[in-house]
C-alpha cells in the first residue's frame, strides 16, 4: 500500500490514497508542513502509485533558488503530448524566484491533460498567493515528541534517555531524527558548546567564523543548526518550569541562566532565534542574521 512506510501523518496520507482509488488526482497540490515530515517522500510516492513519470526540479547545488530557466524548461517538456500521466514534483517551491514562479502560474491555470504539479515546502506563505489559490492543500503535521522518541528508540535502537534527547532536537521530524542520530553526541556537544558561549557572551568568535564562510548551502546549513540548537534549549529551559522532565540537553549553567528571565523574555528568544533561521532559508544574508540573533540571546 503506498505510504506504508513513512511515519505519521496517516491523515495526510489516507487523504492520498483515497486520490488514488478514486482515480482522478487534481492537477496540482501544495503538501507543506516543517522539515523531515515525509512530504518530498510522499510526493515521489505519489508518482509511483499513479505509475507516472517523474519530473524532480530543486535548487541547483551553486544556486540559492529554482530559477526561471528551469521552470521554462519544465513548461517546455510540458507543452509536448505525452500517453503517460506526468507529475512534476517542485522541492522547496518557496525557493523559485518570483519570475519562476510567475512563469508557472499560468501552467497551474491551464494544466496539460494528465499532468498533476506537487509543490513541495515547510514555508507556503513565502509562495504567491495566486499559486497557492490555485492547488489543492495537503498539510504534515509534525509527530509528538513521545512518538518521536518511540520511533527514534526502534529505527537507530538507542536507549531511553537519548531517544529522548533526540526527539527533542528534532522537533517532531522523523527526517531530522534520522539526520542527527548518526552523531548525536556531536550534536550534543555543539548545543551545550553554544549554550557555553551565550552564556560567556563569546558569541563574536561564532559570528566571525560563520561570516568567513562563504555563503553557501553549507554555511545557511550550519548557521540554520546553531540558532535551532540555541533556540531548543531556551525551550527545554521553559518546559523545565512549567513542571516538565529533567533537562536532556541543557547544561545546568544554562538552566540557572535561563531560571533567571521572565518567561515572556524566554519566549522572546526563542521566536526570534527561530525567525532568523527562518530568514536564513528565505536566502538573507548568512553573518548578519546570526550576529543580530545572537546579540538577541
């Protein structure tokens, strides 16, 4: 049965296979919802069960975004007759430029025969919102962190206490679990490391560091981490007193920091340092959002 193997959103994917059974699937979806929920999987998924052929267009490995040039092409191929259903499958479509996805806005409105469009994204609202208006929405929701750590325990057989650890840091994302579990004592390390720098205010070495990257996947990647990592243990840090479960990621230094705010101002950090990891992904400029985030903390 298709999306047999991928973990939760069984809504999600109940609403997919009754597509399927009843053999009409609209010509376009948007499936969205955080990283790591299964949607790129769903959606490649989806182009097996309709036994269609695939089309996967992503940002290129020295681009920051899906440009119009590709989206040209992908009207071109599209424009051909073809027997074969076709699905063109658009990962992190909130990374086409505006004349990307401007160029494919009159696609979506007049769809070739047989041609289903699935775009792909944890962040919709940065997509246009005629394109939006004119697909079909299928929404991943993130797993709970008790069925996370349960699915974390079973996949990368880890014991109690860091399947828990783990599923805190992923934030209710299987992908992210199965990203971090090969080193997650390295993660570990990098978070209590950061918390260790906040807390001494030597945050200018990190800044520096991560501004002589170039700017790159790898540089919005580490930088994205980082201010993810900072922004968990503020979070634990709230759990812990509101009567959650002892710390998994937080050093006690952190902890007593952090028994020091007012919650507003904990909740305050967090939104901000996951707003500027939010920024970094919509292609801002690398250094100076991890310098403004952490001048925050």
């Amino acid at each position: 049965m298709p999306f047999e193997s991928l973990v939760g959103n069984q809504a999600a994917f109940d609403r997919l296979r009754a597509l399927l059974t009843g053999g009409r699937p609209g010509h376009a979806y948007v499936f969205s919802g955080l990283e790591g929920l299964g949607k790129k999987a769903a959606a490649l998924e989806l182009v097996q069960a309709l036994g269609a052929r695939e089309t996967l267009v992503s940002v290129p490995e020295d681009k920051h975004e899906i440009g119009i040039a590709q989206v040209q092409e992908i009207i071109r191929e599209l424009a051909l007759s073809s027997d074969r259903r076709r699905v063109v499958v658009f990962d992190d479509a909130h990374r086409m430029s505006d004349e990307a996805m401007n160029a494919l806005l009159k696609t979506l409105e007049e769809p070739p025969p047989g041609t289903t469009i699935v775009l792909v994204t944890h962040v919709p609202d940065r997509m246009l919102g005629t394109i939006r208006s004119r697909c079909q929405g299928v929404l991943f929701f993130p797993l709970s962190e008790e069925a996370l750590a349960a699915h974390a325990a079973r996949q990368f057989m880890l014991d109690r206490e860091r399947a828990r650890v783990l599923a805190l840091l992923s934030g209710g994302s299987p992908g992210a679990a199965a990203r971090l579990a090969p080193d997650l004592d390295g993660t570990i390390a990098r978070a209590r490391d950061l918390q260790a720098r906040a807390l001494s205010g030597e945050v200018n070495a990190l800044i520096e560091a991560l501004g002589k990257i170039r700017d790159t996947e790898e540089a919005r990647a580490a930088a994205r981490r980082d201010l993810g990592l900072l922004a968990q243990a503020f979070r634990e840090a709230l759990r812990i007193r509101a009567g959650a479960a002892p710390p998994c990621l937080c050093s006690p230094a952190f902890l007593e920091h952090a028994a020091r705010l007012d919650p507003d101002d904990l909740v305050d950090r967090i939104e901000s340092l996951l707003e500027h990891a939010r920024l970094i992904d919509l292609n801002a400029n690398v250094a100076l959002c991890v310098e403004d985030a952490l001048l925050r903390v």
